[in-house]
C-alpha cells in the first residue's frame, strides 16, 4: 500500500523516519540537507540524493552512527523500535540476517554494547540539561515533528519544503537540535563545527517553516552537542541572530537554485571551465614562516665535514 501523501502545511507528529525520507508531499520537496548539498556540492549532488527523482536511489546505511542513532531514539522517545543483540560486531552473518529481518519489519537491531554506551549517554545528557536548568527539553513539547510547508522564492510557483524536528517547545517558540560526535564537544571547538555542519542553514530552514505554520516570531534554536565517548559532556550552543542571518541568506540561495532546476529539469554539476585555485593566504604565511626558519638554512662551509 503506497505511504500517504501530504498537501497541506503543519507540523506532523506521526510521521516516520522513513515515511519522511522518502518525501511524503506530493511533490518533490526541498529540505535543509538538500539545501546543503546544493551550496556546498552541486545541483546534481542534490538529484542524487532526492528519493522522489533519482530513481535509483537508496538510503544510506551505515553502522558507524549506531550509537549516535540508539541515544538519540533513546533521548527522544521516538523512533525505531530498538532490538538489543548479544552480537560483538556485524561481522557475522547471522548477525547480519537478523539485522536485515528486523529493518524489514520496521525495526532497528542494535549491538548491545552500543545500547549501553547510549544507555549511559541518556544519563550522562538529562543529568547535564538538568543542572543548566534545561531539563524540559526531550521532555516537554513534541520530538520528531516534521513541519511541512510551501515557499514562495522570486514571487514564482511556491515550492514544497518539509524539515524534521529533533525537539520543538510547547509554545513554539525554541526549537531544539541533539547531535553526537566522536571527537570534542568543548564550547571552542562549535564554531568550526557549527560551519562544516551547516547549523545556521538547518536553523534559518527550520524558522522558515515554522513562521509558516504556525506564525512569524522571535525564536530560539538550540544545539545540544554530546560526546559519545565517556564522560559523555556536552555542551548546549544558541545560534545568535548574525548567524541566523547567515543561514537565512544561504537559504534563499539555495532554494532559488532548487525552484530553477526543478522547473527546468536541469541539474547541473561543476562547472566545465578550468579553475584557477587561489593559494591560500594562511598556508601562504605558514610557509614563509617556515622558509625563514632554522629548518632551510644551510650550515656554513666551517661545518661541513670533507669527503
């Protein structure tokens, strides 16, 4: 039976995982992802990576977020139902069948190791938001809400748009991203993190929607950054509005490139001109730095021994 299609705005708190990432709106829609790809990569990165036109498509699955996946669901409280395995890796092949058995039945199988290492990061982050004060959030309002929404871009056809939400306050007006990660989650290693990642673009995406749904206002977003490795710290991030007004403009940018490959059907990729890289003015003072230093400078013909 073919999954439901959405034609009309709001925020929707019954919809699974993977019901959205196969794009519910009737038709193809824009997301904060997307938007990435199309500003860091190319159009046709973008075609690639849409369920609803590249007909080969299919979603990644990748075993090395398990444990980010698990304490997530486990935060959250929704998601995948999670099957615990005794199993020590994937390895094997029964691991792996029951792995794909339950995936069929709309389940996730977990290693039980990594459920407990998720187990103890639940702990460790509601402990943490409790001490800040934040102990509301993934407790009160709506976790994995996708918003769904139209745009108008360059006063055209408006465009389809759907976003989902880790965690939205009851009164709308904070939205709340949870991330986990590998490597450190101290407070100065955000702002480069805060980049790579595209946090202002997911942020101005999200405000977009939701002034649409609900109603223009002055909103909070949050990211709330854990390590996955013990003490399992993290660190709650507030995008500022000259962030914000980053994102927003990277936004617009990005959909005005969707509206015109859609409408055309063109999906371009890098450009076919020969580029000409500038040498970068950082690695450039590094260098000379170092031309000057000991390490290129020729000893004195005193110190050089005869052969």
């Amino acid at each position: 039976m073919e999954a439901r299609r959405i034609s009309k705005a709001g925020l929707y708190t019954d919809i699974s995982a993977d019901h959205y990432f196969s794009d519910p709106m009737i038709a193809p829609s824009l997301t904060q992802s997307l938007c990435k790809i199309l500003l860091e990569r190319s159009p046709l990165h973008a075609w690639y990576a849409h369920p609803r036109l590249n007909p080969d498509y299919a979603p990644a699955d990748d075993t090395k977020f398990d444990i980010g996946n698990i304490a997530h669901r486990l935060l959250l409280g929704k998601g995948k139902t999670l099957v615990v395995l005794p199993h020590e890796d994937w390895r094997k092949k029964d691991a792996r069948l029951i792995r794909d058995a339950e995936a069929a039945r709309g389940n996730l199988a977990v290693l039980e190791r990594h459920h407990a290492t998720a187990q103890a990061m639940e702990r460790a982050a509601r402990a943490a938001l409790d001490e800040r004060g934040l102990g509301w959030m993934f407790r009160e309002g709506d976790g994995e809400g996708m918003l769904a929404w139209q745009s108008a871009i360059n006063g055209k056809g408006p465009l389809w748009c759907r976003q989902l939400l880790d965690w939205l306050s009851p009164d709308r007006a904070t939205y709340v991203d949870y991330k986990t990660t590998q490597v450190s989650a101290a407070p100065h290693t955000l702002a480069r993190r805060m980049i790579e990642n595209g946090w202002q673009v997911q942020a101005a995406f999200a405000e977009a929607g939701l002034a649409a749904v609900f109603r223009p206002a002055r909103r909070r977003f949050l990211f709330v950054t854990q390590e996955a490795t013990p003490p399992y710290a993290l660190t709650v991030a507030e995008l500022s509005e000259a962030v914000l007004t980053m994102g927003r403009k990277q936004v617009v940018s990005a959909a005005r490139l969707w509206e015109r490959c859609l409408a055309d059907n063109v999906w371009p990729a890098y450009t076919q001109q020969i580029v000409w890289p500038e040498y970068p003015s950082y690695a450039e003072a590094a260098w000379l730095e170092r031309e000057q230093s000991e390490e290129f400078k020729l000893p004195s013909s005193d110190h050089v021994m005869a052969g």
